[in-house]
C-alpha cells in the first residue's frame, strides 16, 4: 500500500492482525445476547462476561444485569457465568439458590482448571503464575485451594513453600505476557530444578499471536495505541509488550476519544492493535479518529490468520436444539 509523504514526515498506520475477538470472548458475548433472546431479559451475568467496557455497556442496554456475586441474584433466576471461569464454590452457591446457570467459561480456561484438579489429585504443589486478584485466578485456584499456590511477583517465587521439591508443577493464567512468564519461570526453577512444566501451554493462542504481532511492528512504531479496559489483563500486556519491542511510547484506550492529541506530537508511525475482548467497531472508529488528523494510509501487519472457533455451552446449545424443532412442526 502506498504511504504518503507529508514534508519529510511519513504518517502511516501500522495495524497489527490478529487483533481483537478471541473465541473465547465470541462465544461469551454470543452467549449472553442468545440467553436474552432466548429467555427475555434481565439475564444476570456474574462479573463483567468479558472485561471490556462498551461490550458490558452493550449488554447492559440490551436487559443483561451484571452482579458480583451469585447471591446478588434472585433465587431461581437466570445467571451466565463469565469468560474468565469460576471456582466450584461459585457452582455450589448457585445451586443454594437454585438459580439457572450457564457456563461460558473458555475452554481454554476450563482446560487450565482440569490441570490444576489433574495435579492436586496426583498430589502435586502447583504454583500459579498470574495476576492477584484477577477473576481468572481465583477461579483456577479455587479448584484446588489446599494446593495451589500464587506467584505474581519476583519477591512470591522467593516466599513459596513445597512439601516435595520433585512433586511441583508450574501453570499459569492465560493472558499473560509471554516473556515476563518465562523469566518467572525461570526463576521458580532456580529454586526448584525438577519443577514440571504444564502439558501444554497455558496461554491461549490468542494472548500469544496478539503479542507476536505487536513484536512484529513495535519497533517501526512512535506510538502503539492499544484498543481495550484498564481491567483488560491481556490489553494491559500488549501495551508492556509494544514497549519491551521498542515503541517509543504506548497506551490503553477504551475508545478514539481518549487518545490525547499531544500523544500524536512528532509522530511518524502509529501501531495500532486491540486486545482480545474487544469488537472491532472501536479499533475502526480509532482508525477513523486518527485518518481525521492526518494518518490516513494502514498498513495491516499479519502475523497469523486464526481460525479457531468454539462450540456454544452445552446448556444453551440444548435449549437453542429444541427451539428449532419446536419451530420446524409449526
Ligand atoms: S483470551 Fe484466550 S483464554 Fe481468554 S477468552 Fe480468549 S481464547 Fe479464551
């Protein structure tokens, strides 16, 4: 694509693929707007289905209460379970209330849940490398609290305890940065040589192709604006990632607006890239925000074409089945 020359400046627009939408996210969302479909709203959803702002104002404007807890939720009703997972303890104050639920866990997450209870079963220390206090963390841990433990930080590896240095297994979060998990890694080893490496890996495909595409241009970059929430874990990363690559400077924006115009001051190249929560619409809108003050020109730096798509929950794929029969005999 030809890139226009404004003086000696070339402004353009470097646009990193994959971006955005995992399908993981896809199918949360799809599950939320199917239940309200289905069932009419309100349709209770404990915590943000995905941590993005717009999808959750979205949602919200289409008759989807979002909660924290299962117990904000009246006896009987409807709740959907978010992207992030949750800890058995959450399935059984559900049944308590003998609420409805749908699970729209990834299963990239509830593949990382059945390591843990794998693990603990075999009675392994599992040491979980994510963030504290992230829903994905506590939904993980809580399969197996008696064994799991968190590191988070460089001073968590020196604080963590073992019963049997031959019977320990890493496994971590799955949006996290690649790199800053490897040296974390690294240093569990250095205390733990036999320490166990999960079967495979523990971050998503989409978190790693994500940050293998903002490597890929970062270093072309003046600025690498992200598209995505400041609770965002896997938005957050790509600004750190873009940073470690050599951008001059990076930064997370829910929408076009926020991006302030001194940002763009000297600014050849702009990257731009969105984390995996987030609808396209909003990196377009950016697009636009940015053609309007002279960067035009995109380029789309492909570092993956993805194609991974997952089935609905079963719960819901059950009902949606017997609508269309019901509707078929009419
Ligand atoms: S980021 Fe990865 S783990 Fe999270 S919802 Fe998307 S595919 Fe699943």
């Amino acid at each position: 694509m030809p890139v226009r020359t404004l003086g000696r400046m070339t402004k353009r627009v470097l646009l990193a693929k994959p971006r955005g939408y995992c399908a993981g996210v896809d199918r949360a969302v799809v599950t939320v707007e199917k239940a309200l479909e289905t069932y009419g709203p309100p349709v209770y959803v404990r915590k943000e289905i995905v941590h993005n702002k717009h999808v959750v104002e979205t949602l919200t404007e289409r008759g989807a209460i979002f909660v924290d807890e299962a117990d904000e939720v009246p006896e009987g009703a409807l709740v959907v379970f978010s992207a992030h997972g949750v800890s058995p303890a959450v399935h059984e104050q559900a049944a308590s209330r003998d609420l409805r639920t749908i699970d729209a866990t990834c299963p990239l997450v509830t593949k990382v849940h059945q390591e843990a209870k794998r693990f603990a079963r075999d009675d392994y220390d599992i040491l979980l490398i994510g963030h504290e206090g992230h829903e994905e963390v506590e939904g993980t841990a809580g399969e197996a609290p008696e064994h799991v433990q968190l590191v988070d930080t460089a001073e968590d590896v020196e604080k963590v305890t073992v019963r049997d240095p031959s019977k320990v297994v890493w496994l971590s979060q799955t949006t996290l940065s690649v790199d800053d998990t490897l040296i974390r890694v690294n240093q569990l080893k250095n205390r733990f040589p036999d320490l166990q490496d999960p079967p495979s890996d523990d971050i998503c495909y989409a978190t790693q192709n994500r940050q293998v595409a903002v490597k890929a241009m970062a270093a072309e970059c003046d600025l690498v604006l992200v598209v995505g929430s400041q609770n965002s874990s896997n938005s957050k990363r790509l600004v750190e990632v873009a940073l470690q690559a050599g951008a001059r400077a990076s930064y997370l924006v829910d929408y076009a607006r926020e991006v302030d115009p001194a940002w763009l001051e000297g600014v050849e190249t702009v990257g731009v890239t969105s984390g995996a929560s987030v609808p396209d619409i909003l990196v377009m809108d950016l697009l636009s925000w940015l053609a309007e003050r002279g960067w035009p020109q995109v380029q789309e730096v492909t570092t993956a074409n993805e194609k991974v798509a997952f089935a609905l929950p079963r719960e819901l794929r059950k009902v949606l089945a017997s609508n269309d029969l019901k509707g078929s005999v009419r």
